[in-house]
C-alpha cells in the first residue's frame, strides 16, 4: 500500500509536538465537565482518583495511540489496518468520531466568539436570565458565529503542521496557561458578603481541594471512579484518532514516553486550575447551589452571573475567561478537524487543501443543522443514560459515550492480545531509551482497562450495575 512517508508533514521538534497535544487535550471538557465533576464527587477525592487513572489508565492509552501512529506513520483510518489487515474496520470507527465531534464543536465555539465580542464591547451585563437561551434559538446570530470559528480552524488547518498547528500551539497554549493562572489567582482573593454571609474563594478552594469522603459508599466510590475514567476521554484526546494522527507526525528520533509525561503533566495541571479557577468563584457569589452547574450551563450561564456580581471588574474578567475558553476551544478544534483531513489524506490520496475543504464542508452542513437543532429542527429524545436530548447533546452521546469507550476496548484487544504490548514498547523504547512503568502498561493494556472500559461502556448505555 502506498503510504505518504516523503510527504508526510512533521512537527519540527517534541516541544511543538507537546504543546499542540496538550493543546488538543485541554479543551472545553476540562473547562466546563472538569470542576463540575470535582464539585459533585468529593473535590479532593476526585482529584486523587483522577490523578491515579492518569497515570495508568490514560498513560496506557496516550502512549498507545501515540507509538501507533509513529510506528505507521499513518492516520487512524489506515494505521490499525497497516497494524493488522483485519482490523481496518477500527479505523473507521476511529475515524468517524472526530467527523461528529467537529460541528457540534464548531456550534459550541461560536457561542464562546459571542460572548467574548459581547464582553470586548462593554455588553457584559447583558448576559442575565435567559440571554443564553434567546441567542441559541435565534436563527442567524449563531449560525454566524459558527462559520466564523470554523474558518479560523480551517485556515489553521490548511496552514499544514509546522506552520499552521504547531505554530498556533507555540503562541496559544502559552497564552492560555497564563491566563488560566491569572484567573486562579484573583478567584481565589476575592470574597463577597450576600443576606449577612461573607464567602471567600479560599474557602472555595477547601471545597474543591479537600477530599470529602462523607457518605461514600462502595458504589458511590465505583461513580467517582467511571467519572474520572469518561473525563480522561475528554482531557487526553484519546480514542479520537487525534493522538494517533499527531504520532504519526512525530520524529522518529523523538523520545515518546518523554513526550507523554509532559502531555500528562500539562492536561492535569490545566484541568485543577480550571477547578480552581471556577469553583472559588461560583461559590464565593452563588453558594453551593451554583457549584452544581455543568457544561453550557455552567459556562454561559452561571459564569456571567459570577462576573456580573463581581462589579466594574467583571467584564475585564469575563473577556479573560472567554479568551482563555476560545484558546482551548480553537487548539481541540484544529487536532479533531486535523485527525479526519489526515484520514482523507491517507485514504484517498487527497492534497492537504482538497482534504481541508472536504472536511470543512462536510462539518459546516452538519453544525448548520446543530445551530437549528434549538429553533426549526428542535425535538426531544431521551438517552439511554436518562438524560433528555436534542441534536447537538445526542452527537455528544453517540461519539464521546459509545464509539470512543468502543474504539478504546478494540484498541486494547488489539494490542493486549493480537499484535501483543511488544508492539507499542518496542517503538517507544526503538532510540535505547527504557520505557519505564512497563509492567503496569502490559497489566493495564490486557486486563484492567479493557474491564474498566466495558463497565464505562455498560454505564453509558444506562445498564445499572
């Protein structure tokens, strides 16, 4: 099979590597997904376990992906079939979770232009009771905003590895890193008095920090744990095809575990400042009530009323907060849309521009119809989990609850069973370095997450256990 080992783009260094993969995982979940689950499972406690399963369950998986496509120098639709011939159908499932992931992403980074245009131009204050709801069903305003987040993704796209992904990982992650912590520290010194009662963000902190293990139960334990494993899904950019496809750029001189240790690192650093950058604050001004807010609500709802509260310097945090969200929105935008044109590159032996703009047009007619998914195309449905959706929340379902706990179980059988774990820590280990926590990975990879990810997979398709 002919593959595109002279053409391939390639990061020019593992820092630009490293930053454009912790740019793919720090991304809306670690944001909005992140501090609600610290705050509803025991904040420290969760903090612990997730910590744990970074360092073997999702260590196990990052370094997978990544010896994949270095070892392929493919994307995920034709590495697992260069892998095994009978698995190529892997690779598709692969494939097709960043297809559905990449307009309802789009949809979702329109709404953060808005709010960070709205907050720029002083109209911070604006966004009270009910704005959220009126600007998502209304027809134009978010289909807009929409195309123009999708064309910065697509620009950046078409710009190839080096100069467009690695050059804008180079300048945002950064970027985003400092304002992360700008916004930590004035969470955490501020405080505010409502009905005779003074909060301070310190004592918010406690909260999220401290581990709580009032009422925790076995199977209470069991839910922090399975809760800890799905965000792994969203920090890590694992079982997308994304990692894969940034392996398969990485110089083969380039020292993997090194590489994953940073991105592990990077993403869990970023992920507890997120806590600790909106758990303080939403307590400090909301009590606990407004702790248990989680995903759009949280972000575009919750927040303003925070900054709102906050005075005159509210709106100069709002526009931080929402630089910071778009930072992370655009750098996980660029790697999913990356992972498919890869795919049809590979595929169908596209050029890099003919790929983009396949791409581009296949997820700007799907977020088209996520924008009118809250107005003209607007319906109910309940999810196997019990949870009410409509279109944007059931694409969220079928790639993030079902095909990507699939593609992550076939991963591991695959490895831990047919190709044998030889395969991943030979190409880790090909330059003379030793792999290191060795033994744990081949544990890992045969036995304990392949369990763990049918029992995650059994949950989100409502089977009590």
């Amino acid at each position: 099979m002919e593959n595109n080992h002279t053409k391939r783009n390639t990061f020019t260094g593992s820092i630009g590597f490293v930053l454009a993969a912790a740019g793919s995982a720090v991304g809306l979940g670690n944001i909005w997904r992140f501090p609600y689950l610290a705050a509803k499972d025991g904040g420290g406690l969760f903090l612990v376990v997730y910590i744990a399963l970074a360092l073997t369950f999702g260590f196990t998986l990052l370094i997978t992906e990544i010896s994949i496509g270095r070892k392929t120098k493919q994307s995920p639709l034709t590495a697992y079939g260069a892998l095994h011939k009978k698995w190529k159908g892997l690779g598709i499932i692969s494939c097709l979770v960043p297809i559905i992931i990449l307009p309802y992403y789009c949809a979702i980074g329109g709404w953060v232009i808005k709010y960070l245009i709205m907050y720029l131009t002083g109209n911070g204050a604006a966004a009270g009771d009910g704005y959220f709801t009126g600007f998502i069903t209304s027809d134009a305003q978010p289909i807009i905003m929409m195309l123009i987040f999708l064309a910065a993704v697509a620009f950046i796209v078409f710009r190839g590895v080096d100069k467009g992904i690695e050059s804008l990982s180079k300048i945002l992650m950064p970027a985003l890193f400092v304002l992360v912590i700008v916004i930590t520290i004035f969470s955490l010194t501020i405080k505010h008095t409502e009905d005779g009662v003074t909060r301070t963000g310190l004592q918010g902190l406690a909260i999220y920090a401290i581990p709580n293990f009032k009422g925790i139960t076995v199977s209470k334990f069991l839910t922090v744990v399975l809760d800890a494993m799905g965000q792994l899904f969203f920090s890590l950019s694992v079982a997308m095809g994304i990692m894969i496809t940034y392996g398969s750029y990485v110089h083969d001189d380039a020292n993997i575990k090194t590489s994953v240790n940073q991105i592990e690192i990077f993403d869990t650093v970023v992920a507890f400042l997120a806590g600790a950058m909106i758990i303080p604050a939403v307590y400090t001004f909301t009590g606990t009530e407004g702790m248990a807010a989680s995903g759009p609500g949280l972000m575009f709802v919750t927040m303003p009323k925070v900054f709102m509260k906050m005075g005159k310097i509210g709106v100069f945090v709002g526009i931080l907060f929402f630089a910071m969200v778009l930072f992370a929105a655009l750098t996980s935008a660029v790697s999913i849309m990356e992972a498919v044109v890869s795919c049809f590159m590979d595929e169908f032996k596209l050029s890099r521009n003919k790929a983009t703009a396949l791409e581009t047009a296949i997820a700007l007619a799907a977020a088209v119809v996520v924008c009118l998914g809250y107005n003209h195309f607007y319906f109910e449905l309940k999810l196997p989990n019990g949870a009410t959706a409509q279109i944007l929340d059931i694409m969220d379902y079928a790639s993030n609850n079902i095909l990507m706990p699939v593609v992550a179980i076939a991963t591991c059988i695959l490895i831990g069973w047919v190709v044998k774990p030889k395969t991943v820590i030979d190409e880790v280990e090909r330059n003379g370095e030793k792999m290191g926590r060795k033994g744990l990975f081949v544990v890992m990879i045969k036995y304990v997450a392949p369990i763990m990810l049918v029992i995650l997979l059994l949950t989100s398709l409502g089977v009590s256990l």
